[in-house]
C-alpha cells in the first residue's frame, strides 16, 4: 500500500493549512436568533453565526463571544 492510510491525518503541502488558517475573532452579540443561531457584530458588519456550544448564561445582547469559522467557541475573559 502506497500513500498515506485512510485514517491518517490530513497533511500540509502549501504555506497555509486550509483547515487551520482561519483565526478566532471577538465579536459582540447583537441578538438571539433562535435554533443556536445569532446576529453578531464583526466591527465591520454583522453576520450570523452558531452559539450552540456557549453556555447561554453568557448570551445576552452587548456580551462578546470569540468565534472561529462561524460557530461561537467560548466567552473571553
């Protein structure tokens, strides 16, 4: 068997991963969307993102939420 294995992980062949080049950004919570979806501002727009993985303690308009590839990952301290 030539090659890398099924179950081995993607390798790098170009200056930049396609799967690790998008960076974690703060953005603040405009409003709930409903579905684990919402409204967020980026500072340059709005977008809507994931907010399934955030406790929703901390989800509430005004509050700032690291996201990475659209999906909220945590709530800066």
């Amino acid at each position: 068997m030539t090659g890398p294995r099924p179950d081995s992980p993607p390798q790098c062949l170009d200056d930049v991963c396609v799967t690790c080049s998008d960076t974690a950004v703060i953005v603040r919570l405009v409003r709930l969307l409903g579905d684990d979806l919402a409204l967020v501002d980026t500072g340059s727009g709005h977008e809507e993102i994931s907010v399934a993985l955030v406790d929703p303690a901390c989800l509430r308009p005004g509050a700032e939420l690291l996201v990475h590839a659209k999906e909220a990952i945590g709530v800066p301290r």
